[in-house]
C-alpha cells in the first residue's frame, strides 16, 4: 500500500538516548499519521554513546513493548533528503515549552524553502518534556544514574549503567552552570 | 464513512475577515488530515464586522474557488465542546513566527488538560502570515482599503468595500501605535 | 518578634480563583521565607467572582489542610505600598515557562526603580501551571465543571458549582481560540 | 530645503505622559536623520492625562532645555497615513530588551506591507527604558508622585503633581499584579 | 567629503557567502545613512569557504549590478575598533523576526557600553531572511546547491558549484536536526 | 549553627572572571538567604582565563571591601552534588532580561526533576547585568582594556592588565560579530 506522502511523517533527531520527553511526542501523535518514522540521524564525525544500530534497537524495543505504531530507522546526510527518499512530506518536532525556537522556526522555514517539507509542531508534555540528550549526559556523568529515572525510559537506563565508561569520556563531570556565565 | 477522531482537525477563529495568513496554514494543512474543519466561532457580546453567516458563505466561496478540501461551520460556546461534538482530536494553529507563543502555548496545555484535545502547530508563510484580522481593520478604518491587498483576498476586499460605514465604527481611526506606549 | 524586611516576601495576585498552579508556587516557596503573605489585591472596580473575603477564607483553609506555613491578607491600592506597610522588601512571582516574560520583567524593574522592591522568580511546576484564572472562569461557563479538576484545588470546584449563574456572567460561554485572530 | 525621505523618521505614540525612556530614545537617535518627529498620535475616543496640545507644549519644552533637534507634532489617524503626509520614510521605535517583541514586528511588517514604511529600531537605554505610560499612572494614581523621579522628566513629574484628580480617575488605584493572575 | 559620524554605518558579519537575506537588509537600508559599509570580518583561526578578498570582490560584484551604494571592506580584531577606525558611530543589523534576539541585544549593549556605538535594528524581508550560512553550508554539503535558489543570488550559487569539495570538508553532510536533540 | 537548607543558596558560574553583572546579583540578594555560597565551577578540560583559586580569592577580596556576607568556594562535578555535600536547597540565578531564557528554564526544571533543588532567579540590574565572562575577553583580547570599566570591579581590570598574553591566546581577536552571521 502506498501512502499519501501528507500522511507520512518523520521524526528526525540523534535520539542518543531518547528520552521520556522524546516518547512523550511520539505518543502524542499516534494516529496523527499513516505512517510516522522515527528517524535516527547518525554523525559520523560525532562521538556518540550508543551506535546507530544500539540507538534503533532500543527504541525499537520499547515501542514494541507499548505497541506504538511506529517505523524505526537510521539515516546519513540531509533529513529533507532522507525524507524525500521515505516518501515523507512532513517532519514532526516536539516543541517544549522552553525550546529554543527561533532555532526550530529557523529551520523549518529552510526545510520548506529548500524542499518544500512542512513541519509540523506538537507541545511535548509538561512533566518530562525539558531535558536534552546532552543534559543528560552531563548529569550521568556525575554518577547516579537512578536519579534520571523520571527522564529516561527503564531501558535507556540500564543500558547507560552498562556503559559509565563511555558516559565519563564524552561527557565531562561538570554541567551546564558552569559552561561560561 | 466515520473517520478516526485522530485525522478530523479544526482550525478555530473568528475568522472576522479571513486573511491571506489564514488561507497559507490551510493550504499548507492540506492533505495532512481526512477532514479539515474551518470552525468560525460566534460571541453575541462582540460586534463583529461580518456576521457568522457572511463569513461562513465567503471563506466556502473562496475555498470552492481553489478546490481546497475544507468543510466551513460556525459554532458557539468552548472550542473543545465542539471539537468533541464534531468528533474532532486536533487542533490546528498557524504560528506565526511572530506569534504571541506564551499565549498559543497556554492554550494547548489548557485544552489538553481539560479536553484532551492535541494542538498541532504549522508555521504560517512568511510574506502575509503576520497580520491579525484587528489590525487589518484598523488600517480599513483609515480609507485606502487596496493597500490592503498582500494581506487580504480580492472577495474580502469587495466584501469591506461595501462596508466602510461599519469599518469605522467598529475600529476607531486611529491604529497600534497610539495604544499607549 | 519581628524579622528582616528581606525575609518577608508577598505572593500578590487576585486569586479569583486559587489554581493549582499558584498553590504549587507557594509549596514550593516553602522554608524560602520567614514568613510568606498571600496578598489578594482587590479592585473595586472589578466584577469579581468570589468577594475577597471568601477568597480569602478559601485560601486560609486550603493552606492549613496542608499546613501551609503563610499568612493570607487581602489590600486595596499598591503592591508596593502594601508590602511597605507589612514590612515586606520582597515579591515572590511564579513564572509559567510560557509566561508573559515581557510584562513580568516590565513590572519587576519598576517596583524595584519605584519602591526598592525585589522580585524573586521560582518556576511553577510543569504539570499544572499554564493555566491563568480568566481561562479557567471561561472554560467553566461552558458548564462542565469538573473537568478543571486537574487544575484547581477540590475545594475551589466545589464553591464554584454553587456559582455557576456568576460565572456565566461574567465570562462570557466562548473562549479565547474566539477573541480575535 | 527639501530632504530625501529615508532621512525623515516619525517617532510616533501618545506620550501620555513622555518618559525617561521615550527621551534616551530621542538622544540615542540625535543624527541618524536629517528630520526627527516626534508624532503625538490623538485618539478621541480615549480618555487622556494630558490633551494633545499640552503634550506637544511639553515635550517641545524639554526638547528645547537640551537642545534636542525634534519637531514634536499632534496627528489623528493612521500613523503610515501621517508618514506619508510629512514626507517620512522611515518610523522609529525604541526597543525595550523587555518590549513586547511579536508585537512590535507585526507592527513593522504591516507597516511595511501597506505602506512601505520602514521601521528601525533602537535599543532603549537600560535603566530607564522599561516602563510604559500606563503602568506610570497606575503608580501615580497610588499618590506619591515623588517615586517616579528615575522615570519621568521633572517637567512631566510637575504637571502631574498638578492633576492628581484625573490621574485617580483614570487609573484605578491599584496595579499589574492585580489585574487577573 | 567628510560625513557626520552617525551617518556611516557599518553592516558587520563574514558573510562566507553573503545570502538573500543580508542583502535584503542592505537594500532596505538604502538610503539611511550617507555611508553604508559592507564589513566582512576575517578571523584566521576559522576555516573559510571563500577567502575575505574573494567575499569582498562578490559582494562588490553583486553590488554593482544592481547599483547598491555601498563600501565593501574587510577588517580583523573587533568590530568596534573597525567602526572607530572607519569614523562609524552606528552598527547595522538586520533581525529576523526568528533572530537569537538575546544575543543581539547582549551585543548591542556591550558595543554601546564599550564604545559608544549604536546599533540600529531594521526587519529583514519576511521570504529570505531566515536562513544563516551555516545552515546553507549543511544544505549545500548535501549535494544538490540549485535547491538553494531563493535564498542565495545566483553569483554565490555558481561560485559555490566550483567549490564542492572545500564545502563537502567543512561542513559534514548531516544537519541541524541531528546536532543532538 | 545548622540552618535550614531552603536558607542556604548556592550561587553557580565559572566567574572568569567575575562581572559588575555577577556583584549586583550578589547584592540583591543580600539578606535573602541565611549563606550564600558563591560556587565557583572548576572544568579541568577547559582553558581558563584565572585559575580557580586565582578567582576564588579574588571574588573573596571583593566581597571584603564591600562587607557582602558571602562565602566563597570552588567545586568540580555536578552543580547539585556540590549543593547537596553544601547542605543548600536552592540555586540562586540572575537573569538578565536579554537572558537566553529557554536555556535557563531547562536547567532549573532538570535540576528540580534529578535532585529536588529549586532555583531563584532574580532580575539583575539593568546597567551591567547583560554581558557574559566570554564576550569581555573577546574585547579584553583586542587591546584596551579600560573600556570595559562599566563591566568589570576594579580589582578584576588590574588583573586581566597583567595577563593580556594569555587573554590573546584563549579568545581571538575578533569578535560575535563575525562568529557566522
């Protein structure tokens, strides 16, 4: 079956891990879609914690486990090409209430000048909606990885207990409050 | 033929007139949904320039004109009652990069705290996506009512024409920057 | 015993009525204070929908079902010349992340030029601290009363379902998607 | 002498009363053009502090004690109406780093899409840029005129001392905080 | 000749390579200023795309054919130091409406509290001015430049198509949307 | 004497150096908080400008002259792990009204949501609070270093005169202007 490309959406990211915050969107927009692609955009130059393939497993893994209808798959280059290569015509961005939106406004006024892809924006919830990836990195770092418990799924979790060596080396153990004021 | 409540979407105003902004997020929405509803919402207490009905008429006119794929209805009351009555999940919202966005965003955690209805967020074109309909009749009120023809469509146009008595009225002479700064 | 005038801070608003997201400021606020004054300012002028006697009673009672450490005061006038008159130099805000920053900060550095007042922001908390007082009193005049129950305290429900002719008075039964776009 | 159009720039607002920051503006603007107006925009429907003629009688007084070089004129109207009839290209607008930004732009691009006004902006001064002249009455209203000396002129300070009735009586003796938290 | 310092503006940036949007703000500017210098910063610790003198002869070339009457000069150190040097009181900038807004504000302030140096803020045009030349150096890495034709002039697009390579090395071909959401 | 937690504040930052901005936030929270704490961020992967202890005893020195009751300390690692080993339940922050905001939202929320500290922001003074440690070595790094005398405590000047080879090395000299416009 073909799809309408309107009704197929991407939701790019490094997704290096996902977050609650991350699901939170995609749970939002069950059924918004034909089909909605979390897509995995890999950096080759970029150090990164979990390979691309670890990084689509586990997502793949927790949507199975709560039956989220979604296709999970790993890119290179643009995401206006790897959307015009899934048949895609849109692109899905959770806004958070703090995001910085001239950032994303900026983007997607490119993305449709460059390739006439609409994006298309939902809040992300309240609750868990805040934190990057990156913040989270900072804060693994430091040690207690349990204390996320309220930012990460229980998957994502384990799987950076497993790997604190590599949590140190790319993060350093300080934090964003001290990273220039 | 019943749709899923997921893909029936309103786009909720008071439409008093529709501008060029309003006609870019439906285009641009067009094809993202089974049904897109233009709900043009009525306030007794507010004097309006057109009424409910004349709205109705011409927006159903304009969208016939260019095949746009959109059902036009008036409705009274909250706008997640008659989401709900129409069967709808989503609300559409066009952002304006200028937007007011705290206001946007308070909406949408409102309606989905109370309503459990979804906000989707599209930005509207850049080159007449910036103009509220109050502002336009404030600069109707001072005459030159073609000056208005990048923000308005040619059928509004007419339409305002054959009703600068009532333009004045409504919105005295004067414009924003004699508000109060 | 009297305390150090920078350790009295009022918490200024209408409270008409008390919403979960103000109570979450004032538990988070706890300790941070010798003492803690809820200021329900009135305005004369001002339909109002619960006198500001019994928003005053309400408040008291909802603070020691909790054992709220604060005082609930109301005033006529000035925010600054009231805190004058309690001995008070500071003024807790709570900021929404989609506050009105704009007008937030316009007020703050002007009680601080007038009146030597300093303002100290804490962040509500994400979960139900969006929703203003004027949007909770239009949704509650489309009837459904209960379902503002994530976002106002038990008690404020039940005192507005013996209200409801008032409410439908004074906010008139649409809502703010309505007021103009 | 006749001057090009782009060196004739309008400052347009009520200036009910002129502030400290409406001032710095008019310094910080001294010779970018060959002509700056100060434009005292009349609105008859609202109720004023000080008639257009008394503004214009003041702030002409003050311009004159610094030497600065304006010429402070009344219009009723559209601002861009007014540019037009004076000759002016260009609107200038003092940016509060606090100012109501989505607002002050969509100004500027309608501004410009019906008139092809351009509008410069300029960041007012930081101490005492922040305070609009509603917030001014509101505090004056209050009584003690003497606070606002960081904020207005002297000039402005003594013509208020003379109109404490009317500022009472269009300015509700109470302020921000209380107007709907 | 000599100008009146607060005629000559600079218009600062590295424009590496200049885009619509910059020039869509000298065009607007046209006219304000008696003198409008283009000034290309150099920074040798960054790597270019094209060196300063080819920036300067592209933006010269451009200029000329449609008759902007511009300077364009390349500078290194500060900007202010440079708009001393050039007997420049006034910095240009264009916004957007989707600008970091923080920064230029933090900007502007610290070149008025380090030199005396105004910045004037003018709207850049809504269809082109949202788009950095990072972002179009991500784009252009990807492969196909002709999709970059509404926001670059077509002297930029054809010198960029000879330099595929140099592009290809300094901006690897991934985008914003995976710098680590 | 044991205080209460919710009384001892931490006031994070690399503070390199330590900015008139940094002072006034210090002064107005003066009488705030039973201690605060100045918690000077140490990041041994970063190149400093003044080492930690350099910085500790000079903020301390600064503190003296001016009797301000602070204590002054350094830390590495997380920001509220220091607060919790301190006994202190809030962060204290300035925000400048040219803050980036959503940067600022986010790390309070995370720090709330990964260790129950609630952060304080206060608005710093309008004069000297917008310009960061960053942005005043890139001027330092142009030569004269007296110009930023509206910026910087004395004592931090006298220092940074005796460094300027170091200061050329950590910050080229150029400046935001030219970071990628």
């Amino acid at each position: 079956m073909t799809s309408d490309p309107s009704r197929i959406a991407l939701f790019p990211g490094t997704f290096d891990p996902i977050t609650n915050g991350h699901l939170d969107v995609v749970r939002r927009a069950k059924g918004l879609f034909d089909e909605l692609v979390i897509a995995i955009g890999t950096n080759p130059a970029k150090v990164d914690l979990f390979s691309p393939e670890e990084r689509r497993a586990m997502i793949q893994q927790i949507a199975d486990a709560e039956d989220l209808p979604v296709t999970v798959e790993t890119y290179t280059g643009l995401t206006v090409d790897f959307a015009r290569k899934r048949g895609a015509k849109v692109i899905l961005r959770g806004l958070r209430s703090a995001s910085d939106l001239a950032f994303e406004f900026q983007l997607a006024l490119t993305n449709r000048a460059v390739a006439d892809i609409e994006t298309v924006f939902i809040l992300s919830g309240e609750s868990h909606g805040f934190t990057s990836s990156s913040l989270i990195k900072q804060i693994a770092a430091g040690g207690n990885i349990d204390r996320l418990s309220r930012l990460l799924p229980a998957q994502v979790i384990d799987a950076m207990k497993d790997r604190m060596d590599r949590i140190r080396q790319i993060a350093h153990t300080n934090d964003a409050h001290t990273q220039g004021t």
